[in-house]
C-alpha cells in the first residue's frame, strides 16, 4: 500500500512543482551556523531535487504525503554537514523551538524532511488544529522517514510546523549546558528538569535559551520570585481558566500533581542560577 501511495505522489508532485516553487518565491529558510547566517531563497531551492514522501504523521495521527526536501541536502546547500556533537534547532513563525542533538539523529535512524507541500491536499495545506485556532503548517514542516515505518523510534523526534529557522549549535551549548551542569542534583529538581526539558522549553525559555511563544522564566526576575506557587501550579494546570485564547496547553490531563511540582521546585531552583 506504502509503495503504492508513494508511486502516487511522485506523478502528483510532478504535476504540482510549478506551483510549489511559486510559493518558495514568497518565503525563505533561514540557517544558522555560529555567526554566520544564510538565507536559502526561491533560486537556491531550485539546485535541489524536490522530492515527495509518505509518512504516518503523529501530528494529523494518519499518513500523509508531501512534496520537499530532504533537511540534509538544504544543509549541505548551506555548506553545513552532520556533527554528532552538534544541535539542530527549528523555530517556527510565533517562536516556538524545538531541538535534537544529531547523535539522536543517527542513532533513531530516522531521516529528516522538510515539507513544502501538501500532496493530500489540490491547493494549500491541511490545517491543524492549534489551541482553538486552525492554521496551516507551512512554509515549512519538518517531518521524518523512520528506518519502518510503524516503528517508534528510539528517540523523540521533533515535528514543527510553520517552520522559518534552523539553527547549528554545539550540543552543549546554551540550555544543554545549564542542564548539564545540573545533573548533579537530585529528587524533584532533577525530576523537573526532565519534565521542563520534555514540555516547555520549545515555548519558554531560561537564561534567555529555548522558545519564545510564551514568556522568559528566569531573567531579570525568575518567575517563581513574583509569582505565587499557588497560583503557578493552577495555571499550568488550566491555563485557560485564566487566560481567554492562552496558546499555553493544559497539563492536567498531561502531566501529574507530583510533576508540576517538580517543574516547580526546578524552576526556583534556577532563579540562583541566572547567567
């Protein structure tokens, strides 16, 4: 069925490829490498062979087949090769971020692809569902080709939608390094580093490293130093009890009393470590 699909959307993205590169014209992809920045336009994109691929999608929970480029070929384009000792990390429109070290990379076996169309769809994209909003994942989805199909990796992959950015760092670099150093600690600091790691640093950041959807929690004034913990765990509880259209989700259903409090303890914990 997979090859099938597959023969599929090789005819359709022949027949669609003028237009994709009509919409390419309108955006560009930005990487970041150290202090060097380069923007790959409409007519970079054009040296690359545009490719299609079926994926089981965890974010639409169903296959899907798209139109782009394989990450490792745009990177190449940008004089970028794998490092094991390197991150990746995607930022999307709003500044949601998102990373994985390329030694996870190589050891899920997985390859990355980045989306430029949707083959499911004649015009557009399929939108998805984002708080109470629907958007569409585009200019640029990442997505993944895993070694079987219907194996879960061994490793958490990232899939961010409306993609703009991606950025080459050494793995322990900013954030990587705060929570290395930490690895000492124990109980529910250590605990809430994983839970911090796992759901919110892709929309909050630290010391001025991760996502910028959501506020900075530690500099100048670390979050739990002018908020009350009370309210704190309430909120990520339910943030729209709070706050009519919060992007922030709710972690009830998610995460545990116990976890919340341990993100808790973690994040005053950071306020005596601000850089």
């Amino acid at each position: 069925m997979l090859i099938r699909l597959s023969i599929i959307a090789s005819i359709a993205i022949f027949l669609i490829s003028p237009s994709i590169h009509a919409k390419e014209a309108r955006t560009d992809l930005t990487i970041l490498q150290g202090s060097t920045k380069q923007v790959i336009t409409e007519k970079d994109f054009r040296q690359l062979q545009l490719d299609s691929i079926v994926v089981k999608d965890p974010v639409y929970n169903k296959h899907k087949r798209y139109a782009g480029y394989w990450l490792r070929d745009i990177l190449a384009l940008a004089g970028v090769h794998p490092d094991p000792n390197t991150t990746w990390t995607f930022r999307a429109l709003d500044g949601y971020k998102t990373s994985i070290t390329v030694r996870d990379v190589l050891k899920s076996g997985a390859k990355a692809f980045i989306a430029v169309a949707d083959l499911d769809k004649e015009e557009g994209w399929e939108k998805i569902q984002q708080g109470k909003e629907w958007i569409s994942p585009g200019p640029y989805y990442l997505v993944w080709q895993t070694p079987l199909e219907d194996l879960t990796p061994s490793v958490k992959l990232p899939w961010p939608y409306q993609m703009v950015e991606i950025s080459i760092n050494k793995a322990q670099g900013g954030l990587q390094k705060l929570f290395a150093e930490s690895s000492n600690e124990s109980g529910p600091v250590k605990r809430g580093i994983k839970v911090f790691q796992q759901n919110c640093v892709a929309c909050h950041s630290l010391n001025l490293e991760g996502g910028t959807v959501g506020p900075e929690l530690n500099v100048p004034k670390n979050i739990a130093e002018y908020e009350d913990r009370k309210f704190l765990k309430e909120f990520i509880s339910n943030p729209s009890s709070f706050r009519a259209r919060s992007k922030m989700p709710a972690f009830k259903t998610t995460l545990s009393d116990q976890e919340i409090d341990d993100v808790l303890d973690f994040l005053t914990w950071m306020g005596k470590h601000k850089n």
